[in-house]
C-alpha cells in the first residue's frame, strides 16, 4: 500500500494526504528517518480529527495565533507557511500555535525560504528529555530550524535537536530510549539548556500543551546563503538531501 493510501484510510483528505506523504518522503531523502514513513503507523496510533481545519484565531501587527482546532500538527503548520508565503511578512511576523506533531521542521522552513523570507521555527514535544544529571523527563526534544533564502539556487536549512536521539529515531528503530538525552557529553547541560529555553518561550504562547512559535521575515540582505555555498565549494551543507 502507498503512503497517501495509508493516510488516506486514516481518514485524512487526499490533499492532506498527498501534503503528508511529501512531508515523510523528503524526510527520507534527506536522512531524517525518524520524521519519514515509519511515521504514518505512529499516527494511526495518535489522537486527532482527521476532518478538522487548523484556523487563525488572533491577529496583531506582527503576532498571529492559531489553534488546530484537532487538526494534526502537520497540517496546522502547512496552513501557517501557505498564509505566510503568499503575504510576504513585513518587517517579521511571529506566529504561535498548538501543533502536535509537526514533523521535522526543515521542511517547513525550506517552504518559506523558497518563497524568499528567512525564518526561525522551533516545536516542543512531550517531556521526553531528563536532566544531564538523570532523573524524569522535564523538557521536549524541542529541535530549532533556520530557513535562509537563495535567490540563486537552493536555500541552506539548518534542523537540529538538543538530543542525541530524537523520539522519532526511536520509533524508526534507529536509535534505543535511553539514547534520547541532551547530547554532548560531559557538555550536555548546554543542550539541555537550549531545550529548557525553547520550551519556555513555545509554553510562554501556548501553556503547557505541545506547540510551535515561528518568526518569519523579507530579509534586507539575502545573499548569505548563495556566498555561503560558493565559498564552501560543493561541500554539503546543512539540509542538503
């Protein structure tokens, strides 16, 4: 059976369908196994309304708010990215939401990076990273992404997580439970500290419910990404498939 079959006999819309198997299948190809198509069997086993559509609930010069109404979280985040896309933010926009899950962010960063805004997204989870020191899980895995345009070719992604294993790479056989902890060794309270602080802003919008904050903007300067990849002369570069 295909990806967009198996969606599809969750419930989802062919459009959300096919939207969520590119989702999983760009995963793939750029070695995000945990956010690919070992996902759709975890997301038949998750809780959400399969007709339900995402909406923007407040509006304010430079803050918008949604709620996914019981919409999955991929969805709520393509429907933000659609919006921003075609209106261009001026100076920044942040947008929050409750959005669960969302995938793995690059993918909705490089969508408005194609369309020429520089953006930052980041999205807790459920507590499934402890302290450096042991004890209960306090903090998501909390992953931050950066969309940087490039007017002359592919943008340059960067998608990365304070744990050395993502619960998605648990979930994808990749990786044991005990691997999902802040990575870094004995320099790990860093990472742990960047998890702490990105699900105290996400929670200070949304409250104690998994969610996303997002800042996106129409950069003054964008050559970065295109200086960025001459100089470093065909090497990958972060969020190269």
């Amino acid at each position: 059976m295909q990806p967009e079959e198996k969606l599809r006999a969750l419930g989802l819309s062919e459009a959300d369908a096919d939207l969520l198997a590119d989702h999983f299948r760009d995963a793939e190809s750029r070695g995000k196994l945990g956010h690919g198509l070992a996902r759709i069997d975890w997301l038949a086993t998750q809780e959400f309304d399969p007709h339900a559509r995402p909406a923007k609930t407040a509006s304010y010069p430079g803050f918008d708010y949604w709620e996914s109404r019981g919409a999955v979280g991929y969805l709520v985040l393509a429907s933000i990215c659609a919006e921003l896309a075609e209106a261009e933010p001026w100076p920044v926009r942040v947008v929050a939401a409750d959005a669960f899950p969302t995938g793995h962010l690059g993918y909705w960063v490089r969508w408005l990076a194609e369309a020429g805004l520089v953006a930052m997204l980041t999205a807790t989870s459920p507590a499934r990273l402890a302290h450096p020191d042991g004890g209960e899980p306090l903090v998501g895995t909390n992953p931050i992404a950066i969309g940087l345009p490039n007017p002359e070719g592919d943008p340059i992604v960067v998608d990365v997580s304070p744990a050395k294993a993502t619960y998605g790479d648990v979930l994808a056989g990749r990786a044991r439970p005990e691997d999902v902890v802040p990575f870094g060794g004995e320099h790990a309270y860093k990472a742990f500290a960047l998890a702490v602080g990105l699900q105290g802003l996400v929670e200070s919008f949304v409250g104690e419910t998994p969610g996303i904050v997002l800042l996106a903007a129409k950069p003054e300067f964008d050559g970065f990404a295109a200086s960025l990849r001459e100089r470093a002369a065909g090497l990958r570069l972060p969020g190269d498939a």
